[in-house]
C-alpha cells in the first residue's frame, strides 16, 4: 500500500524514449521510431555489404548523417535523465557506443579500400 500511495505522489511523468536497438520490440508500425530502426538496420547492412564486397560501394552519404543526427539526439536524452535512472542512462549509452562502433567500422572499411585502390579509382 505505501509503494501505491508513493505513485499516487508523484506526477506522472512519460517514461524517456528507449534507445534506438530496443525500438523493434517495442515500436508500432505507425510509430517515429520506425525510422530510427531502419536507419540501424540500414547500417548494418551497408557495414556488412562494405565488409565482403571486394570493390568500393557507394557511399551511404544520407544514411551516415541520419544516424549521426541520431545518435547526438540519444545523447541529448542522455543528459537529461536523472541521476537515478542510471540502467536507463547504461542503456543509452551502450547503444550509442554500438551504433558508434558501427559507423567508425562502415567508415574505417570504406577508407581501407580507398587506400587500396587509391590508384585504379584515379584512373
């Protein structure tokens, strides 16, 4: 009864956006965070594609930015949650660190075959 009179309490306040790899279990179809999702899965596959095809694919120039803008918006959230919701404030920012991880790597893939065909692609 008291943990019912404490909520009682308190106003109530939304909870704070999940971050972007929790949105696929928890998102709707017609929910905004449809394109926060695709745009990660859009990376993955870029990244992948990039990994195991031989030659230099086309850059995802749009796609790179839209998760940048994504991931400085997480961050944003990040500053402004409490000091005790700190599983939540881990959670955010393991998946900034793993969406991170995956743009320096599509990124740093791309530009290990640039310096490699540096000659072929100037010819």
């Amino acid at each position: 009864r008291a943990a019912v009179a404490e909520q009682a309490s308190h106003p109530h306040r939304p909870p704070p956006a999940l971050p972007l790899s929790f949105c696929r279990v928890m998102a709707e179809p017609s929910s905004s965070d449809d394109v926060a999702l695709t745009d990660i899965e859009l990376l993955q596959a870029a990244w992948i594609n990039e990994l195991r095809a031989p030659e230099l694919l086309p850059h995802e120039h749009e796609l790179v930015l839209r998760v940048k803008e994504q991931v400085a918006e997480q961050e944003a959230r990040v500053e402004e949650l409490d000091e005790r919701d700190s599983l939540l404030r881990s959670l955010y920012e393991m998946d900034n660190e793993r969406t991170n991880y995956q743009l320096r790597s599509y990124l740093r893939t791309r530009l290990e075959k640039l310096t490699k065909m540096a000659i072929f692609i100037a010819r």
